[in-house]
C-alpha cells in the first residue's frame, strides 16, 4: 500500500512541476480585529529599513529577517503622513537571495533609489559584504550586482593602491553612515574579534568623485578609544584621547590589546547630545539592554568618555533577550526618525514583542524616545512561534472548513519548558471567501500536556 501511495503521489508531483501558486486573500481576525498582514509568516530577528519600493514619493520600509534570510517589503498604502504598512510579496523577486545575517538600504550615490549592502552568506566568503546598485524600473527598485576593480566583494584600501577585502562579522551589524560629515557614507563595524571598532573613511569626495565612488581607507582601528570588555557588557574605556584603551593583559596596539571573548555586537550611530559629534548606540551579545556611547572627542578623532547600559534610561530601557539590534527610521510619517529595538538572536527569540517602537518626541537634531509599543508590525500578523501546523476541518459542523493549528512552543524566555497549544480558527466567511477567526488560543486545553 505504502508503494501504491508513494507512486501516486509522485505522479502528481509531475503534473504539478510545472504549476503556479498565487496568494489568496484570506481574512484573519483576532479579538474582534481584522488583522492587516496575517500571513507574513511572522517576524523573528527583523532589521528595518526606509525605502520607497514603488517610486511613488510615498516612504515604505523593507525588513530583513536574518532567521531565514527573509525579505519582507511593506508598501505604505497609507500616506507619508499617514502610514499604513501593508505586507507586499510582489517585491520580493527584486531583492537579491544571495545575500544573510545583515542587510541596510544606503542611497550611497544619492540618486534616489537605495542601494543594497548585505552580507556574502557563503562559505568561501563568510566575512565578506555585497553591494548591489539600486535603480528604478516598471515602477519598482530593482538591484544590479556591483564587482569592483580588485574584488567581487566590498573592499578598502591598505595602503595607497593595495586593496583588501572589507570584513564584517557573522553576527554584526554594522553602522553604514556619514561619519565625518562630508556628504559620503563611511562604515563603523567591529573587528573580527569583537574587541574594538574600525572607522572606514570614505575618500570619494576627498579624491573628486563626490558620492559615486566607494573608496575606503582604514582610517582609524579603534574608533572612540574604547574595547569590548572580556568579563562584562560594560566597556574598558580610555582616559586618552591618543590612546586605545587596553584589556586585561594591558599594553600593545591593534590586535594585542585584549578584550572581545564574546563578539556580536550592532550599532547605530547619531548625535544623541548635540554636541556635533557621532555617539553610537551598542547592542551586544551579553545583554538584552542597549548601551549609549557618548563622544566627546573632536571632529578629526572620537573618544567615547561615557556609557549608559540602559537606553533609554530617561523612559522605558530597551529590554530583549538576548542580543538587541536598533534602527533609526520615520514609522509615524511625522518627520521625526523614531527608534526601533529588536532581537538579533539566530537561535531563539520572542514572538510576539519583537519590534520595540520608540516615537521621538524631540527631534531629528535632539531626539528623545518614548516607547509607544513592542509589537510593532507582529501586532497585524498570526504567529504561532515555533513549529506550526495546520489542518483543517469543519469544527462545528456548519459547512466550512475550519483551521486548527498546533505549534511545537511559544518563546517562554525563562527555560521553564514547552509552551504547546492548538488554536481554533472558526471560519466566520464563506466557502468561497473564507474568513477565519481566532476563538481559542488554547483549544482542548492542550497547553497541559506540553
């Protein structure tokens, strides 16, 4: 029987080879509300960009799952006052597959359409970085492989001439921004060891190419004189504006200067205290809180003087277990770029509360964040954390199809064991407009035997 079953299931997968699936529109409602972008697929480890998919002047945003290497484009139906993110996978065919673990959207040529930074994701390059030139074509943004003269991949400069092919760690991410106020993008990422940072200068405007040239040079091996501290998510700061500070076993310069056993760290940069100067905001493997580093340098040389572990500690810190990422982007449509917290974790991360959104309440030159949610976005979709599995069946009798899904846990964050359910989806449409909602997240009291 197994051998019957098995060969008419292969025939059909014949004459299936060659079919198209298009997404239906379903409806999904959850306490009394209809969900805008149910099946997404959830989020997990999001990184958020600004972006305009459609060259219609109207801001959309773009994330990057880094579980799954996912695209999720969100076209703003709404307005640029008036956001409203909806789920768009039309897109998602212009994105390149190629590329894992980050991605940023940088108009680094300023022609207005983004261009696309990501990493490799490839075994015989894993440090290395992509770039991808974005234009504009049959109304939407499509990308084109950049190879530079000396690489495939994104390289700086050693020296004069000699090139050397930029390296960014697995689990970073990086800070791709104007560092020195020139008008180019420079780049702020970790060494590989997750000890101390590297400011990457831009020398297109320098040189007289204004925006169109990537040109890095190595400008400084320990941007803002601080190192990672081996021991805690506190870092070793320096008392000298000339020298990189030191770890443990004191002494020595670039790669001698200890610290760095836990790398992972994401970064963004901006001017958190109007003093004219790039402060960062740190997110690291060892903590679920972000840390503001605040320069007091000069505008030749960073020197980070102060730390604050728990941004921002003036409102709600940002909390995620473990591993926070953070992003600067207008998600109101108020003009005012508000900050967004998430998780960077590949191996497990919460559900639902995935996005922390902060509304600033300043301004773009003195920002002050307040949280307004932590479900950003996650609030518009179904997501059964890990594991689901759906069938179907007419649950009360009344015709229709109705959907029961089983999940293997929710995120529980504690290791206090499994949190297993089934969730009865009564479909409340028709036969040909089916329409599910939610009426019991915890259905046969299933969650008992998980």
């Amino acid at each position: 029987m197994k051998k019957w079953t098995l060969l008419f299931l292969m025939g059909w997968a014949g004459l299936l080879s060659g079919q198209t699936f298009d997404r239906l529109p379903v409806g999904f409602i959850k306490n009394g509300t209809t969900l805008a972008n149910p099946a997404t697929g959830g989020l997990n480890a999001p990184q958020l960009n600004a972006v305009d998919l459609d060259n219609d002047g109207i801001t959309d945003l773009y994330i990057f799952d880094r579980i799954g290497n996912v695209h999720l484009p969100f076209l703003n139906v709404g307005t640029n006052d008036a956001p409203d993110y909806r789920f768009a996978p039309q897109f998602v065919p212009y994105f390149p597959p190629d590329v894992g673990n980050f991605v940023l959207l940088r108009d680094f040529n300023g022609d207005g359409a983004m261009d696309l930074f990501g990493h490799a994701n490839q075994l015989t390059a894993p440090t290395s970085v992509k770039v991808y030139r974005g234009f504009y074509e049959n109304g939407h943004l499509d990308f084109e492989r950049m190879v530079f003269d000396s690489t495939d991949f994104l390289p700086f400069r050693d020296g004069v001439t000699n090139f050397r092919t930029l390296e960014i760690a697995e689990p970073d991410y990086p800070a791709f921004d104007d560092m020195d106020g020139d008008g180019d993008m420079d780049i702020l990422t970790f060494d590989l060891t997750g000890a101390h940072v590297l400011f990457y200068r831009n020398m297109s405007q320098e040189e007289g190419f204004g925006n169109e040239k990537l040109l890095f040079d190595l400008a400084d091996d320990c941007w803002g004189r601080f190192l990672e501290d081996m021991t805690s998510p506190d870092l070793i700061l320096s008392g000298n504006i000339d020298e990189c500070a030191t770890g443990l076993t004191g002494g020595g310069t670039g790669d001698d200067r200890s610290g760095g056993l836990h790398p992972g760290s994401t970064l963004l940069t901006l001017d958190a205290d109007q003093n004219g100067l790039t402060d960062l905001i740190l997110g690291d493997i060892a903590t679920p809180h972000l840390t503001l580093l605040s320069n007091f340098g000069t505008a030749q040389t960073a020197w980070i003087t102060a730390q604050d572990g728990n941004f921002p500690n003036y409102n709600v810190p940002v909390e995620i277990p473990d591993f926070p990422s953070v992003f600067w982007l207008d998600l109101d449509g108020d003009g005012r770029r508000d900050l967004a917290a998430a998780p960077n974790n590949k191996n497990q991360t919460p559900n639902v509360e995935v996005i922390w959104r902060y509304k600033n309440t300043g301004s773009n030159e003195a920002p002050v964040f307040e949280l307004q949610q932590k479900d950003f976005l996650a609030e518009t979709m179904i997501d059964f954390g890990t594991g689901a599995n759906p069938a179907f069946a007419d649950v009360n009798a009344d015709g229709l199809w109705d959907l029961v899904v089983g999940n293997e846990t929710y995120f529980t964050g504690d290791g206090a064991g499994k949190d297993a359910r089934l969730h009865l989806f009564l479909n409340v449409g028709t036969k040909s407009a089916p329409v599910f909602e939610l009426t019991d997240d915890n259905w046969l009291n299933f969650k008992q035997f998980s």
